[in-house]
C-alpha cells in the first residue's frame, strides 16, 4: 500500500477588516482590564500610590495581557473575535514573540521614566530622544497609510518583523472586500503638509525668533492656557519630562522657607504626592495642588481627588505666593 502524503491546509492571508476589528477589541480588552486593576489597588494601597505609579501599573496590564496571549502563541481576544491568527512560521519562534509582546511597550515606558534623569546629566540627548519619537511617529503613521492602501501589518513592530495574520475565514469570491484606500490616502496627505510646514520653517526666509515661538506654541496646542500663554511657562513646568521646577529655596514665593516653621511648610504639602509643592495650583473647587499632580490627575480622571467636584484642567490657574 503506498501512503499518500499528508496535505496540509493553507489559510489566505488576513482582511483589512479583519485586523482593524481585532486591534480595536484588543484595545477595549486592554482599557477594560487597567480600569479593574486600577479599582482594586485604589481601594488597597490608596489613590496617591496609584497616581504615583501609574505608568508602571499600565506597563504591566498591558505586559500581562499580551504576554498571555501572543507570548504563548494563541490569539488574543481581538484575534479570537475576528477569527485571524498570527502565521505559524512566526508563531513558534520565541524571539519573535518576546519582540510583539515587548517592543510595542516597554520602550516608551523606560523613556518615559528614566528620560528626565538622562536629560538632566546629558541635555544633549534630550534633543535627539525628541528627534527619534518624532521619526517613529511619522514612521508609525506611513506604516498605517501604506496598511489602509493595501498592506498587511497595521502595526509597525509587525512590518519590521515580517509577521502577518492569516484568517480562518473562507474569502467569498462574490463578496466586494471594504477599501480603506481613502483614509490612506488622507494621512499622506496631512504629513505632505507637516513636511512642507517643516520645511517653511526651516526655510533661510524665516528668522529664528519666528521658527521659535511656532514650535512653542504647537507643542503646548494641546495644553491648558491663561491669557495665551501655556501654564508650564508660567510654572517652569516641563510637558515632556513631565516635573516642574523646584522650589525648595521658595524662588516662586516671596516666604523664605528656609526659615519658616514647620507648620508652614506642613500647609504646603500636596495632597497627592505628600511633598512640598513645587508649583502651586488651585482647582475650581479651591483645592490646592501641585501642578505635575493635578494635571497627571485630570488626565486620567475628571474629578477633583478630594471633592469629587468635575475637574477641567483648562480652568485650573497657577497661584504665586503661597
């Protein structure tokens, strides 16, 4: 009797649909499980512990929810949902997994947190972390450009790696796909006009001064203001390294705290942090709090810590003095 080789079954590569439905699942999966994980150590170890290690207690949900799925080379609930799984070929390579589960996280974690420390011992480097995040950027944004044309990998880590999704779904020849063509088409268009702005601004027709205050006033367009002019400026406070200015020395107040007593500077301690605040600000139910705090704070959550009064953190005013 001869054997007949064994045939194994080939799976067509992945819709666009498809993928765009399993990452968009993948993300309510993700923010559902960081609200829970928020509640629980909320009510246990208190909401200043939380505020201070935010970050890390979003590196690790997210961590903990890919390492599960990708890391152990089955779907996530994305994945399931959408019935798409990542090519075999990949799947069983250990690297490449450790690679989706950490590159997409960890590095925006560490310069997030050791950033400010690199900055302050080499100011150079801040320049050039500025530079790279800028270029991934726009990297990231040609990579889903190029994805809502007709590609394959809608994140960029799975492009650099060369990992696609195949679909277990049988492709109905007599079904017409869903183009996203348009929307590719869309965002080449808006970094054609970041790259003509970029290239205006750097023009010899333009003075220093000028190419200045644009890029100040695009990097802080998204920043609470008060008589146009962004809040960090008046507090010495820095968006990107996300800390303000010390005031230990009492440089933005006219009290000398060197000398004042400890009940004073007991009364200038922030409730969130349990340190003396460095940048003085009061919220619209009178409040006080330091800035870095407050704005980490109202990011997050809408509401005032201790009240619980709405918080809008473009109606927050910086206070001197005190």
């Amino acid at each position: 009797m001869s054997s007949t080789p064994i045939r194994i079954p080939s799976f067509p590569l992945a819709q666009q649909a498809q993928i765009i439905r399993a990452h968009q699942r993948d993300l309510i999966h993700v923010s559902s499980l960081r609200e829970q994980t928020e509640n629980i150590l909320r009510s246990w170890l208190g909401t200043r512990w939380l505020t201070r290690f935010d970050k890390e207690v979003e590196l690790g949900v997210r961590l903990a929810y890919y390492a599960l799925t990708t890391g152990r080379a089955i779907q996530t609930l994305g994945e399931e949902y959408t019935n798409i799984w990542v090519h075999p070929k990949w799947a069983r390579a250990p690297r490449t997994r450790a690679a989706l589960v950490l590159l997409p996280t960890l590095p925006s974690y560490l310069l997030a947190r050791l950033g400010p420390y690199l900055y302050a011992r080499h100011p150079r480097s801040k320049d050039i972390a500025i530079a790279a995040v800028n270029a991934l950027e726009v990297a990231g944004e040609v990579n889903l450009a190029v994805f809502y044309i007709g590609g394959l990998y809608y994140r960029l880590v799975r492009r650099l790696l060369g990992v696609p999704h195949i679909s277990a779904t049988l492709i109905d020849p007599n079904t017409r796909l869903p183009s996203y063509s348009l929307l590719g088409v869309l965002i080449l268009v808006r970094l054609g006009y970041r790259l003509l702005n970029y290239l205006r601004s750097h023009s010899p027709q333009h003075a220093p001064s000028v190419v200045s205050e644009k890029s100040a006033r695009s990097n802080n367009s998204d920043e609470p203001q008060l008589d146009d002019r962004p809040i960090s400026t008046l507090l010495n406070y820095d968006p990107e390294a996300g800390l303000a200015s010390t005031d230990n020395n009492g440089q933005l107040t006219v009290i000398n705290l060197e000398m004042a007593p400890a009940s004073l500077k007991a009364g200038r301690m922030c409730t969130l942090c349990l340190e003396e605040r460095t940048a003085t600000c009061v919220t619209e139910c009178g409040h006080l709090f330091d800035w870095n705090c407050i704005y980490s704070w109202g990011r997050e959550r809408a509401e005032c810590p201790l009240c619980r009064q709405s918080l809008n953190l473009t109606r927050i005013l910086p206070i001197y003095n005190l």
